[in-house]
C-alpha cells in the first residue's frame, strides 16, 4: 500500500520537500537524507508485500539484530510523521482512549488501525513492555485487531549495579534477545557471523556521526536543524536502506571537511543540546534555525563509543545497551548532557516532551532544575508526536529563549 497523508501529514511532507530543495540546496547528502526519508514507509510496505520480512519496531537496541535476520525495521517515530489528527480520533473515539493519554500512543495505535484497514503488509510489531502503560494497552489492543505483537522486558541497570549483579542482568537481557529472535525468525539460534556484520557497521556510522558532529562545531549552519534531526533519527534504524545511509554520513563529512572555515558564522551560532522525543512540529526547527540557534547536541541515540567487536555479537549488543544512557535510570542522559555542555559549549537546553507523557515531564523537570543550579539555562517544550502545526505560543518561546543566550 501507498501512505495516504492527511492534510496535516502532506503540509510537513511539504515542509520537508522545501527543506530538501531550498534550505539544503548547497547539500546533496542532506538531499539524499531527506529523499531516504520520504521513502522509507512506502517502501517498507513493497518490500513486504514482495516477501521481505518487514516489523514495525519501537526498540532501538534491536535494529542490529533486526538487520541480521534480512528483516527491514520500520521505527515507530515515522507512524508521527505519517500520521495526523484522524489517527488521534480513531484512538479517542473507536478505542476509548482518554484525550490526557500520551500523543505517542495515540497516534501508533490509531494509525496501525488506518493502515489495517487499508491493507497494510507490516503486520508485525516489536515493542516494550516496559516503556509506558499506556502503551501496554495499545499493545493489547493491537493484538484484538489481528496484529502479531510481541513485546520484550526492557533490562534497566541501576545507578550501582556492578559486579554479579550486573552479570546477571547481562545473562538475563541475553536470554530476551534469544526469546525476540525467536518470534522474529522461527529460531532461537542467532546468525552470530551476521550480527558481528552489523555490529561492525553500526560502529562505522557511530564514528562517522561523531565525525560529522565535530565538523559541525566549525560550521554550525551548513546543517540546519531538521536535517541534523532526521540524521540522527537515521542513526537507529537507516531508513530501511543501510549502504544508502552510509553513503549520506561520508558524502557529509565529504561536504564538511572541504568548506573553509567561516570564523564569523561560529562567533554567531548559539550551540543548543536538544534532549527528549523528536517533534513532528517542523515549525520549531525553523524557528531555531531563524533565531541563530544551531543543535549541536544530542542525547537520544548513542553514538560516543563503538560495541565491542572482540566479544560475543550478542554479548555485545547488551552490555553497548546497559552501559548506554539508554540504560534506564535518568541520570544516565544526564551525564551525557553535561558531557554534551562541555563538548560543544552549549548555552542552553531545550528539552522536548509529548503531550499527555507524564513520566517525560517529571524527567525533564529534573533536567531543568539540575543545570539550572550549574548555570545553564533551558526551555521546557511539549508538543504531539502526530504532524501539526507548532503552535503561535511556543514559536514565541523559543525566539524569545534563544535570543536572550545571544
């Protein structure tokens, strides 16, 4: 099936259009980015209506093993940027879904039922049990609506846990990864010469992005702030396309390391870390970028230090895993902020929450005041995962915010 965009959906992929041929016109790989991005969904779907196993997939650890299998990953932000406010109607209206309920879960559970309807070929999803409750429900509710859901029991590691302990959780998530793979393949047993492979290319982007993040540091607007955003995004699950989003990360270093550097676009940049979801409101990344503001950090997707390639492949994948800010506790990130704030000389914080996410404000409210008190000032944002419009208010916010770390 091809995606049929609401008209909310079709305005931001017009956004991302312009983005691509105007405000990136000096960059073909930020083109080619963009390009990867308009196609993945629709592309996905052809590759599993012709046999390709294809899942939708919510858990950004997987993707290596994912990827090992022959299997494409279709990563739940793209159900925000596909989706629109009939998505939230069908969730509000046909499943009873409390309008407080978090936009994320919303939006995936209304859109996977449009998509059902309409014929879609990924009927498979990978996600958390232990994310959120809500989505615990949608996952339920998936499964009613003829879904093969399966969802694994994300291993959190305490601030502390060493020694035994740890080894124990190791064994534990291992087990999980032996259980997922299983459902995903019909087999218990891992291809461990494959996963190594992708273990090995994973580290290949990983550096590659750290590359092009110290690159930006010289020139902090050749990027602008959607493009960064969806190559990060790409960093988890390559749009479907691997050797394709390979090729966008070198022709980038490529494109960064000929320009001269321009001493007075970096005296002018004001270096921003955004930290928490990725917003479907394209209107605030121009809203940074008008302001002068540029992302020069991140914190959602790991890419500081490389798996281990002398281990075990799946070994591997769970220590990166556990000893990755994305192994629980929320004082993992906010080291990685603080590592961020040195690194780039970060004047400000914005951080980014869904509507209706509770844990995600208590998080981010914790984020504020602790480097408030270092000094460092930051702007709260919520916003919906689904497509829309930012709103008139918070545009103002973050103008206002960023023209007063100028």
């Amino acid at each position: 099936m091809s995606t049929v965009l609401t008209h909310e959906a079709q305005e931001q992929l017009n956004h991302i259009r312009h983005s691509r041929d105007v405000v990136h016109a000096h960059s073909p790989a930020i083109q080619k980015l963009f390009n990867l991005v308009i196609d993945y969904v629709d592309d996905a779907e052809r590759a599993g209506k012709n046999g390709t196993k294809v899942i939708w997939a919510g858990v950004p650890w997987a993707m290596p093993l994912i990827y090992s299998t022959g299997a494409i990953p279709v990563a739940f932000s793209e159900m925000g940027r596909i989706s629109g406010r009939d998505a939230i109607t069908v969730s509000e209206d046909h499943y009873q879904m409390p309008a407080e309920t978090c936009s994320m879960v919303k939006a995936t559970a209304g859109e996977w039922y449009l998509r059902k309807q309409a014929g879609t070929s990924i009927t498979r999803i990978f996600g958390s049990s232990s994310a959120c409750e809500p989505y615990n429900l949608a996952w339920e509710v998936m499964r009613k609506e003829g879904f093969d859901v399966y969802t694994s029991d994300i291993v959190y590691r305490a601030p502390g846990v060493e020694g035994e302990r740890y080894e124990e959780l190791v064994r534990y998530f291992i087990e999980e990864i032996h259980e997922f793979n299983e459902w995903l393949t019909g087999s218990r047993e891992i291809d461990r010469d494959s996963l190594h492979r992708e273990i090995v290319r994973k580290n290949r982007m990983m550096r590659s992005m750290r590359e092009i993040m110290d690159l930006r540091l010289q020139h902090p607007f050749h990027v602008k702030s959607l493009g960064i955003m969806y190559l990060m995004n790409g960093l988890t699950h390559y749009f479907g396309k691997p050797e394709e989003y390979q090729e966008v990360l070198d022709a980038l270093v490529g494109e960064l390391q000929g320009l001269d550097i321009n001493e007075e676009e970096r005296s002018q940049a004001i270096p921003l870390i955004w930290t928490g979801g990725n917003g479907q409101e394209f209107g605030i990344y121009d809203a940074i970028d008008n302001a002068g503001g540029s992302l020069l950090g991140f914190v959602s997707s790991p890419y500081a230090k490389d798996y281990r390639e002398e281990i075990d492949p799946v070994e591997s994948l769970v220590r990166f895993q556990l000893e990755s800010q994305m192994a629980g506790a929320s004082i993992y990130r906010r080291d990685v902020i603080e590592r961020q704030v040195d690194r780039i000389g970060a004047r400000g914080l914005i951080l980014y929450g869904y509507l209706g996410c509770s844990f995600g404000s208590v998080t981010r409210e914790m984020y504020r005041e602790y480097f408030h008190n270092k000094g460092i000032p930051s702007i709260n944002l919520e916003g919906t995962f689904q497509v829309g419009a930012a709103s008139g208010q918070i545009l103002t916010r973050i103008k206002a915010f960023i023209e007063m770390l100028s």
